[in-house]
C-alpha cells in the first residue's frame, strides 16, 4: 500500500512546490517522445529548452484581459533538435489535458512553447511551466475555438506521430 502511496505523495509536493514556483534549472520539464531521434524520449530542463534560442509574442489570449508578452522556444526549433518526424503532435498537460497540434502549424504561425509571461517564467498556478502559444493577434483565423483548444498549458509532454 505504501508503494501506491508514495509516488501520489511525490506528484502532490511537487505540484504545490511548482505550483507557486517556477521548476528550477535541473528539473526535467518536458519529455519529447514518438517518432525522435532514436525513438528514445528526450526528457528536458528549462535551460535546455533556453538554450536552443527563443522567440516572443505578444498577443492578447481568451484567457487574459490584455495582451501579453510570451517568451519561448519556436516548437518547430525544438522538434528538429529532437529529430522529430511527423505530422501530429500530442501534448499533454499536467492535468492530463491532452490537445492535438498538426506539425504545419508551427511554420505556418510561429507556434511557440513559451516559459515566459511578461519576463517572468510562468509557474505552474498560471499555466506553466510551459505554454503552446499562437499569435492569435497575427491572423483572425487564429481567433477561433480550433486554434484555443490547440494551446495546451501546463505542458508536460509532447508525442510525435505519424
């Protein structure tokens, strides 16, 4: 019984320390995995991430009053640095949301997987520690319900199919 415990116990510190926090430099963050390099998953920290370069968008979102500065890496950067082939990409959030995200998106928009909000990294209380973010201010096409519901937050994982 108590192994069944403690890993809930683990997930539960760990979601009211990130929860208020944001993950420090040596927590693995996000896991890339499904058709990469290898076929093993890449599990990485937050510098990481950073360290493959960043991009910003600023846009207004259904889920803020004004528009906001995001800061991320370009998600068409981070698959070719995992080797990634597909056309699909699952992403889980830490609340076992899942969105479906097609690959031509990223190019065609500037997709990117923001830890940022206004230059401060984003902790899990408000949607961290990453974020898949569209330019929703770029393009009225973004601004519908296919493009919302493509913008998982609390990202904790991303798969990438066929």
């Amino acid at each position: 019984m108590l192994s069944r415990i403690r890993p809930l116990l683990a997930a539960c510190a760990a979601l009211f320390v990130f929860g208020v926090m944001p993950a420090t430099a040596g927590d693995v963050i996000l896991t890339i995995d499904g058709n990469v390099t290898g076929n093993t998953p890449i599990d990485m920290t937050i510098d990481d991430i950073e360290a493959l370069g960043s991009a910003t968008i600023v846009t207004k979102t259904p889920w803020h009053e004004s528009a906001v500065t995001f800061e991320g890496v370009p998600l068409a950067t981070l698959l070719e640095k995992a080797g990634a082939k597909g056309q699909t990409l699952s992403v889980a959030a830490l609340n076992n949301y899942r969105s479906e995200i097609p690959v031509s998106d990223l190019a065609e928009h500037g997709v990117i997987l923001a830890y940022k909000q206004d230059g401060e990294y984003m902790p899990i209380s408000d949607k961290g520690p990453l974020f898949v973010v569209y330019p929703f201010d770029a393009d009225p096409e973004l601004n519908t319900e296919v493009y919302y519901t493509r913008s998982a937050w609390q990202v904790r994982s991303i798969t990438v199919e066929d």
